[in-house]
C-alpha cells in the first residue's frame, strides 16, 4: 500500500551538472546523471509504501525511471502571473503564489497536486536526483521524523540547500527551492530534521560533492560509470541493508 509519493525532478540531461563541466565532457556528465538517479531511485523504491514519480521531458531519463519501476510526469507548464497555468486541465492546481512561479518549483506544485488528486492524503516528498550515497534506511528514517511533524526539511551538506522536503500535511506542497531554500522552507514553517542521514543529505553538484560521495560509498551505477571514465578517488559501495 502506497502511504508516501517522492517526485524526483530531472533536468534534461545536457543542461544538468554544469558545475562538472571542467573536469567531465557532455557524454559523461550525461551518464553520471543518469547513475545518480538510478542509485536514488533504488534506495527510495526500497523504502516500504514509497511510490516515486521522476519529473521530466527528458526521454532518456524517463526511460530509466519507468525501468527502475517509478512512474513518470512530463515537466508541467508554469503558471502565468495571475495564477492560472497555461494550457489549463482538470489536474492542474488551481493557483499557485509567487514563489512558485520559478520552473522546478512549479512543476513540484503541478506533480504533487495531480499525485493527490489520485491518492488523497498521501504523504509528499520533494527529492533530489542526485543523491547516490543514499541508502533506503535514511529516508525511511526522515519520513518517521517528518510525519512527527508534520512539514520537514532536510538540510543538505552546505548547510543552505534542501535535499528533502517533506510534506506530511493535507495542505498543498509549498516548495522553495533555489538559494538558501533551507532558511526560506523553514521560515514557511518547515521544521528542520536533525537525523544522522549523511547520504541523503549530499547531492552532487560540484567535484567536491562528487569526492565526498565516493568516500562515503555510492551506488553500483554510479560506481560503475565513475570506473569506467576513470575517477581517481578510489569508488566505495555503500550497505544498502
């Protein structure tokens, strides 16, 4: 039984992880992407009564999330200023506020709204795609605090960035996300989770992210891409038990 929906926003692949451009080429920052997501999307299926749903207009990474058993959402139109969306349809959210005008944090709107128009009630989950250290017991974990709650924030890494967000409340999601989302989530009344969850809280943007990863252990896609093109850091498995 389904008690929790995590959506997962991909960008298309030649736009993501441009912060990796010095030190990888279009072809292997694609791959690295597409690894990412896979070893994101095997822990959070791990977790019991988490369904997922990947955000994108990307085939490639459509085609990996719906084979990794996830269901998939085309990126939703942006609502204009007055609040409608464009193109309006009965699985459109009627409104959203300013802060949502920006892309990613309207498409999360769109998906969790039409995610509850099928399963009222359901716990949400905003989630990063690229969190290869993740393991299943980390957001299990973050899900129990989150429900305790009500609505919780993860704190990536920087110690300024969000790498959960979790909506546990029959209320619309509300995300936030760009710079410094974790002080404005918790400003909207998030409350900031304190768990011991290092995987979770590390997506990879930038080399350092990348090394921290891999010194914590990764999973077996992204272990596998890193040796094929070469990673010098040596590529440790996490227990994913």
């Amino acid at each position: 039984m389904t008690t929790a929906h995590a959506l997962i926003p991909v960008k298309a692949l030649g736009l993501a992880k441009s912060r990796l451009a010095h030190v990888l080429d279009p072809g292997d920052r694609a791959a690295l992407v597409l690894a990412m997501l896979a070893d994101t999307l095997h822990a959070a299926l791990a977790v019991e009564g988490l369904a997922v749903t990947v955000i994108t207009t990307d085939a490639d990474v459509a085609a990996l999330a719906l084979g990794a058993g996830a269901h998939t959402l085309a990126d939703p139109p942006v609502a204009d200023t007055a609040g409608a969306s464009v193109g309006p349809g009965p699985s459109d959210p009627p409104s959203l506020d300013p802060a949502s005008l920006d892309p990613l944090n309207a498409a999360l709107s769109a998906a969790a709204h039409r995610v509850r128009s099928r399963e009222p009630g359901v716990d949400l989950i905003a989630l990063h795609a690229d969190l290869p250290a993740l393991r299943p017991a980390e957001l299990s974990a973050a899900l129990s605090a989150a429900r305790e709650a009500g609505r919780a924030v993860v704190v990536d890494h920087t110690g300024t960035g969000t790498s959960a967000l979790l909506h546990c409340t029959p209320e619309p999601l509300d995300p936030l996300f760009g710079p410094d989302s974790a002080h404005r989530h918790v400003r909207a009344g998030a409350h900031p989770l304190t768990g011991d969850w290092p995987g979770l809280r590390l997506d990879v943007d930038t080399v350092a992210d990348l090394e921290a990863a891999t010194a914590q252990g990764v999973g077996s896609a992204t272990a596998s891409v890193l040796a094929r093109i070469g990673w010098p850091m040596p590529v440790r498995h996490p227990d994913f038990g």
